[in-house]
C-alpha cells in the first residue's frame, strides 16, 4: 500500500482540528458517534465521513487515530473495529487514559496483527490547531517511525517515553501538574486579591516573575475576564488527575502536594459540575477568598 490512509476516530475538542491537519497531507477518513459531526468534518476539511465503525473495512487504512474520553471508551471501540482491519494496522491513541487499560488494549489489538501506540497530547485545542502539540508515546521505536508521516501532520515536539503504557503515565502526571498550577495560582492571585492588589496587576508581574507558568500566562486570563470558553472539560481534568492517583498509589510513594490537587479538583468538579471549562476550577480559591478574580 503506498499511500498512507488515515482513520481518525473520535472528533471531539482535540480530534476535528487534528483531523482535519491529516487531512491537509494524508487521505484521512472520520467516524464520530454523533454522526452529524463526520459529516460536518467531511464537508469542511475534505475528510471522507464513515457513517459507522463497520466501514472502516474498505477504507484501507494503514494507521487508526483515536481521540475519546477514556481508555473505556477506546477499549469499546477497538473490540468492533480491531478485527476488521489489516495485520500490520497501527494504532494511534492519542485519548488521556489509564496505563494499563491501554496495556490491555494493545494485547486485544495485537491479537488482530494491529500494533497499539499510547500517544496523548497536550498543547490543548490551541496546539491542535496550530498543528504544533506535543505527543508523549508508548510503544516500540519501529512503529513510531512507521507513523512519523502522521506526527508530522500534528505533533511540534514527539518524544518516545517507554513501552506501551508510559505516554499515558506521563500524560497523567503532566495533568496533576497543570491542576496543581491552577489551584495553587488562584490561590495566590486571591490572597492578593484579599490584599488590595487587582489580579491582572499582579499577572503582570507574575507573568514577567519566576511565578510564571503556563497557567499564569496562557489560562489566567480567563478568570480575569470572566469568559471561560469551553476547551478542556473539567471533568476530564478530574479523570486526569484520578489516574494521576492511581498512578501514585500503584508505585507506592508519598505525593502529598498532587494528591491534594487531586482532592482540590475532585471538590471543583462537583461544585461547578464537569461539563464546564477547566479554568473555572479557580473558582473554589474565589470562594474561599470571598473574592472574583476579575
Ligand atoms: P470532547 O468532550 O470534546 O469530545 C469527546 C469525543 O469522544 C467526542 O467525539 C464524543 O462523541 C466521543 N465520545 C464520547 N463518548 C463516547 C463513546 N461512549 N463512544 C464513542 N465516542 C464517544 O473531548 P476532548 O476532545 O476535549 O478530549 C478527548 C481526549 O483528549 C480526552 O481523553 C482528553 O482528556 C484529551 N485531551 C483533551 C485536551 C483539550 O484541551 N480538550 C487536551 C489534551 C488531551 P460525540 O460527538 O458523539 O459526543
């Protein structure tokens, strides 16, 4: 097969703009499960739409991306759609997911001759966009070289982690890292706040400080205005940083400063709810303080 076909599943936040770079250099074929949106895809991005998973059959693809919720949702898919592709099918995971759930669904896809890569991203829908993320893999060197014309597409910086299993590992710990920098500057920002210091006065210089973060400069500012534009569910921050949990528990340290992140955005999503951007988790510092960060 000399022309590499893409299949791209799950055109969510981060999938239709990724999606949608494949297409701009590879043929590039979409399913979602609310079907409206493939179609959409389709028509804006010359993608070709697959009204079910069935279809991919005759699609002759040569990689699978993925981009779901979770690893469950990945392992429900691959259980259709691994035993209707080729041997020699690689797998492109870019959801957040568990470790070893993508352990295990790399074992049921191996099963059909198709090699399984964990690759999530990080770079938001910005990064996607921009065609410019950062994509953290697990897997075998040989197959991330196989799919080097679709990281291209996507990917500024590609880094090859581990085995299978590590990219979400380091993803998951990236997120408790990033709820930790929310937390811990809302809270500082409403201190100041408490103290009489307006809070994009204190971003100023924060941004210009070694304070900075990319919470301080890239997402700070959603608070100070009041939009939160919804890129990154809240609750998918919270089912990041659980796997983070997790992860802690199963190596069997001590991680006192992430799992109290962990408890600050478990309390945040029930408070706001998880359909809301992540941003507005800084709302519980707010509350606290008794101040808006406006
Ligand atoms: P969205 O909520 O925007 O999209 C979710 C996608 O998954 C949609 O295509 C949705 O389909 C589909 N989906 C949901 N449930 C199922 C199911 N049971 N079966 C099949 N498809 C399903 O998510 P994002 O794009 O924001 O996130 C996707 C993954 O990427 C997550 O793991 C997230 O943590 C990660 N991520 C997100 C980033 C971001 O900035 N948004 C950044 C980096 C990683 P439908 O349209 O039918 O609802």
């Amino acid at each position: 097969m000399s022309t590499m076909n893409v299949a791209y599943l799950g055109l969510g936040a981060i999938g239709r703009p990724m999606a949608a770079n494949l297409a701009s250099g590879l043929p590039t074929s979409v399913w979602n499960r609310t079907a409206a949106v493939a179609e959409a895809h389709a028509r804006e991005h010359g993608t070709v739409a697959l009204a079910a998973l069935a279809e991919i059959a005759d699609a002759e693809v040569k990689v699978v991306c993925s981009c779901l919720p979770t690893d469950t949702e990945v392992a429900e898919v691959a259980a259709i759609v691994g035993p209707l592709l080729d041997r020699g099918t690689i797998w492109l995971d870019h959801t957040s997911g568990d470790p070893d759930g993508s352990r295990r669904i790399a074992e049921q896809l191996a099963e059909h001759g198709v090699t399984y890569l964990d690759a999530p991203v990080s770079g938001g829908v910005d990064g996607a966009v921009a065609g410019a993320l950062t994509i953290m893999i697990g897997g075998g060197a040989d197959t991330i070289a196989e799919v080097g014309p679709v990281l291209d597409l996507v990917a500024g910086k590609v880094v090859h982690v581990g085995d299978v299993g590590t990219g979400m590992a380091v993803k998951a710990v990236n997120q408790a890292l990033l709820a930790t920098s929310l937390q811990a500057t809302a809270e500082g920002l409403t201190v100041l706040a408490r103290y009489g210091v307006d809070a994009t006065t204190a971003l100023e210089v924060i941004n210009g400080a070694t304070g900075r973060s990319f919470v301080s400069d890239k997402l700070m500012s959603r608070a100070t205005s009041r939009e939160f534009p919804l890129t990154f569910a809240l609750g998918l921050l919270d089912k990041d940083v659980r796997l983070a949990a997790q992860l802690i528990a199963d190596v069997g340290v001590a991680a006192p400063v992430l799992s109290l992140a962990r408890e600050l955005t478990a309390e945040a999503t029930e408070v706001f709810g998880g359909d809301v951007d992540h941003v507005q988790a800084v709302r519980l510092a707010e509350q606290r303080a008794g101040v808006e960060l406006r």
